[in-house]
C-alpha cells in the first residue's frame, strides 16, 4: 500500500438517508463475489496456525481437523446464500458489560455509558444463540464484553461446541489456575489479551501494574502449552511501539501464536488526536506484510485487511455483533439496531432490515479517519432506524482520571 492508497481510503461523507430506506430489499444483483476470497482467508488463517504448530502434533492436528471444519462451515452458509439468507462468517458476541477495569478510550463503556440496558442474556439464551450460529454455518464467534470471562459458564458453553473456534478478548486480570486448565482442555477457545504496547503505553491506559499481570498472565499460558493471542489497538501514540520488531519480538517470545492490529477508534471526546496518521496507515500494512513472514504467528490486520473484500466487512458482510442485552448490531462500533436475539432466532435476527440496507451501499463506506466510517457516519445509520428505535449515541468525554489496578 503506498501513502496514495492510504489516502484514497478517505470518503466524502453519505448522501441524505434517504436515498437509501431500509425497506429497500436486497437483490439478486447484491455483489456478494468477495465471499469466496474471504472463505480462503479464514481457511487460511488455521493452515497457519498447522504450520507454526507443527513442533506440536496434537494442535496441529487440531487445526488441520478445523480448516476442514471451516470449509464445512462455509459450504453450509452458501447453501443459505442460495435460499436468500445472507450469513456471515463471524459473530461478534459481547457477552457482558461489566468489567473490573476502567480502560481510557473503551468502546464498551463508551457507548453503555447513561444508556438504559435490558437485562443481559441468560446462559440458556447464550448458549442457544451460539447453538444456531453452529446450525448456520458461523466460522467463529468472538466472545468481548466488558470482561467476558466475568460470565462465569461462558467456558462451560464453549466446551459443548468444540467444532467453533471460540476468540475470547479479555483483559486477563481473572485468567487464574482453574481458568487455565480449561483453556489447556479446549483447544478451540482462544484467549487474547489485550495490551496497548509497552510499560508506559500500557498502564497508562489500562491502569498501574497491568502490563506486569498481563505479562504473567502470558508466561503462565506458554508454560500451561496453550495458543493465544494479543490484541493491541495502535494508536498514533503507541504507533512507534507496536509495529517495533523487538516488541513484536518479544510477545513472539512469550507465546503469542495470534496478534490482532486495530486502529483505534475515536468513540470518545478527546481522544481524536489517538487515530492514525495517513503516513502510519501506510507504514502499518507494509509493516504487517512483513511481520506475517518474519514471525511464526497470525497477523490480523484491521480495518486495513477488508479492503481486499470491498470494504468494510460489518453488517454482515463478513461478520455481525450482539450486544450484552440481545441487540443485533453493524458491529461493535457502531451500536444501532432493529433486531434482538431475545426476542427472535438468529436466523430471523439476520435478515435485519437495517443490516441489509448497510450492505446495499457498503461501496461508499470506505475506511477513512478513525478506520471506522460506520461510526463517522452513525447520523445516517440512524436515519435508516424508524424512529422508534433511533437512539442519540453522544460522545463520552474522555475522563482524565486513571485508575490504579487493586
């Protein structure tokens, strides 16, 4: 990518809402040609994970059963594709949120703050949602929060799924011996922790001594034979740490198999000088291309990776998220919905009239400042809303005030 690519990626902002409504259905005409690329992505994210485990034949036997899984599951949501169901290949599933930390820049708690929450999900409720993503063909599901491993059953659920690969981001404060064991016994949990960087960089977002706890928490995975991850949100500040090699060096060393690359974005007043740069954006695809042949680990990289899909990959495209109470949502950053799982299946949920009118003009939503243009447009996804449901999502100040960790 050079610096004029990156730059490309900027879009003026969306004509008025209503150009678009969604009562408009999607046609046979829908461009849905990406679908095959990004089947092969995700096919080839596991034969990645075969070869840097190949020192250990049982995981990597494990992820050699699970491309074949995945390809399974794939040849199921083309069968719902010829039926008109449009499923993606990902859910994102926030399964609480509650969380022990109080994390500068938090998406979660941006958008939960002064908002008024149904009840969360039940375990029953949770448990037959990710029972019908397994029935639809679902790849993945990604469990985030808050703090997801505050749900006490949620290792309980995903023992009774062991053909879905289950991401689980945490911020690895309740990751202890018993939490271990269960990690070690299912090999298609996937814990990723989440770190800002460095010390500094680190603590300084996340709270004093966390970057030590993490660190343990991390050690303690490597020597328990367990495959896990890191997510490090990059901002402009941290930019210069993350895309070092000797950090990237170093969680090699301390057993990361999967790294996930985010560009932050701005969710909250006062954090808009935290987005990248059109120069950082560059560096870090050229960066990622390189890191993905100098080390033994998966390399995700987003929002930079959906452009070779046509954009961005929310609202079903490529992946869809439910919030704590039920709500079928674009995606994490942008919370508006006209489904609930709570009151409905997920294969009902998904045929959303918002998520489809989304889809239809997904080709004007290229990345741009923030990488997120779902959440620098919400005025217009609120207008696909009817009235009775839009909701004002404003801005959180940004609190200057940083909490120790206890």
């Amino acid at each position: 990518m050079t610096l004029e690519t990156s730059k490309s990626r900027r879009h003026k902002p969306l004509k008025p809402a209503a150009a678009a409504t969604v009562d408009d259905a999607e046609t046979p005409g829908d461009d849905y040609s990406y679908i095959p690329a990004l089947n092969d992505a995700i096919a080839g994210y596991f034969k990645d994970a075969v070869r840097i485990t190949l020192r250990e034949p049982a995981k990597s036997l494990f992820f050699l059963r699970t491309v074949l899984w995945q390809k399974k599951a794939a040849r199921v949501r083309r069968k719902w594709q010829s039926s008109g169901l449009h499923v993606p290949a990902l859910l994102i599933v926030s399964v609480t949120s509650k969380c022990n930390l109080r994390c500068k820049g938090c998406y979660a708690f941006a958008h939960d703050n002064g908002k008024s929450r149904a009840p969360e999900l039940s375990d029953a409720r949770l448990r037959a949602l990710v029972a019908e993503a397994n029935e639809l063909g679902i790849s993945a599901i990604l469990f985030a929060g808050g703090e997801p491993l505050m749900r006490k059953d949620l290792l309980t659920i995903t023992k009774d799924f062991p053909s879905v690969i289950f991401p689980i981001v945490t911020n690895g404060t309740l990751i202890d011996e018993g939490t271990l064991d269960q990690f070690r016994n299912q090999r298609n949990v996937i814990p990723v922790v989440s770190i800002e960087g460095d010390e500094r960089d680190t603590d300084e977002r996340r709270g004093v001594g966390m970057h030590e706890r993490l660190q343990k928490a991390m050690e303690e995975m490597r020597a328990k034979g367990i495959f896990f991850g890191c997510s490090l949100t990059i901002t402009r500040s941290n930019f210069s740490t993350i895309t070092d090699d000797r950090f990237m060096e170093s969680l090699i060393h301390a057993g990361t198999k999967l790294i996930l690359l985010l560009e932050y974005v701005s969710v909250e007043a006062g954090t808009e000088d935290w987005i990248l740069t059109d120069e950082q954006r560059s560096t870090l695809a050229h960066k990622t291309e390189r890191f993905r042949t100098q080390f033994p680990a998966i390399f995700i990289e987003i929002p930079g990776d959906e452009e070779q899909y046509g954009g961005c990959l929310a609202a079903g495209r490529g992946f869809v998220h439910v919030s704590p109470d039920g709500d079928l949502e674009p995606c994490p950053v942008s919370p508006y919905s006209d489904t609930n799982v709570r009151q409905l299946s997920l294969k009902e949920a998904l045929q959303s009239r918002l998520l489809q009118a989304i889809r239809q003009r997904h080709e004007t939503l290229s990345e741009m400042e923030g990488g997120c243009a779902l959440w620098t447009e919400r005025e217009w996804v609120q207008s696909l809303l009817q009235p009775a449901e839009r909701s004002v999502i404003p801005l959180r100040r940004l609190d200057s005030t940083r909490q120790a960790v206890e």
